[in-house]
C-alpha cells in the first residue's frame, strides 16, 4: 500500500508541473533563444542547416510532436547533435518551451 501511495504522489507532482508549464510564456523564450534556428513556426532555417551542414527537424514534424516532454527538455538542456545546449533557457522556461513546441502541431 506505501509503494501505491508514493507511486500515486509521484504521479501527481509530475501531473502538477506538466499543468504549470506556460506555452504563452513558452513563445517568448522560444522566440529569443530559438527561433533564429527553428524559424517562427517551428521550420528550420534553411541558411542555418547550411552553413552548419545539419538537417534540423521540422519542429511541427511528427518525429519531434512524438517526442516525450522529457526527451525534449533533454535536447534542449543538454544539445543533441551539433545543436549545444541551450543555457540561456533554464527553470520552468525548459517547460514553457516545450509546452510551446507541443502548440506547433
């Protein structure tokens, strides 16, 4: 039963986060820190794939809508590929990010 009960709390507090994260406030970090890569509406910048020889996925693409909120806080915090981290995005701007990107659909 005190397994099912943290179980339950746990489940609870990442529910809790999820709900605070803020796409509105998402768009505006996303519009400083990433769209000069990922473009207004979430399609990469061709001149930026070029000249750093890199596909940069759709961000509207099914590939990355499938993509875990966590998988995404990942790329963002920690950089995948060529991509660096993002260090001017941190806290719940990480969410707020995310909760933007999930809009782009």
């Amino acid at each position: 039963m005190r397994k099912w009960l943290v179980l339950t709390s746990f489940s609870m507090l990442a529910a809790g986060a999820a709900l605070a994260a803020d796409a509105g406030a998402g768009k505006a970090v996303y519009d400083r820190a990433c769209k000069s890569c990922h473009g207004a509406d979430g399609t990469a910048n061709p001149a930026v794939a070029k000249m750093m020889k890199v596909e940069i996925k759709d961000l509207k693409s099914h590939d990355v809508q499938s993509m875990s909120d966590a998988d995404l806080k990942k790329i963002v915090t920690e950089g995948k590929g060529k991509m660096r981290p993002v260090t001017s995005v941190t806290g719940n701007q990480v969410d707020d990010v995310v909760a933007y990107v999930k809009t782009l659909k």
